[in-house]
C-alpha cells in the first residue's frame, strides 16, 4: 500500500483531529475525531470492517500526522 487509506490530521487549536479517508483516489472527510471512540465510529458509519481492531490494533492503514496517535487533545505547557 502507497499510502495509507486514513489519515487522521494533526490536533487541531481548539482540539480534535480532522479524519479523512481515501476510496478510489477521491479524499473525504469523516469528521473530526476527539477521542478513539469517535473516530472508531467514523469508520463503522461507512461500513469499515472491524473499526475497533483497526484503531486500538495500531494498523497501519491508518496515518497519524503530528503528535502521537491516540492523542487528540495538546499538551499543556502548565505546571
């Protein structure tokens, strides 16, 4: 596989990370994703098999850009 079919975006300034997905060279956007939850049901609202596996398995269908996955909200720089 070139690329991996989902991407999940950087964190966003108010939080979250932008979900997209490729099918047949044409990018869609799912959402925006604030925890695993919500991107596990991204992928189940468009009939992906086994979402759950696919997100908590680590797989590498799906691209994190920016950050750590699983993380959805910045780090606060407070002490």
């Amino acid at each position: 596989m070139e690329h991996a079919p989902i991407l999940v975006h950087r964190i966003t300034s108010t939080g979250g990370r932008r979900v997209v997905i490729r099918i047949r060279g044409i990018d869609t956007v799912l959402g925006v994703a604030r925890s695993d939850r919500d991107l596990i049901e991204f992928l189940r609202r468009i009939d992906v098999p086994d979402a759950d596996d696919l997100v908590l398995g680590d797989s590498p269908a799906i691209a994190w850009q920016g950050g750590n996955p699983h993380v959805y909200e910045a780090e606060s720089d407070e002490t």
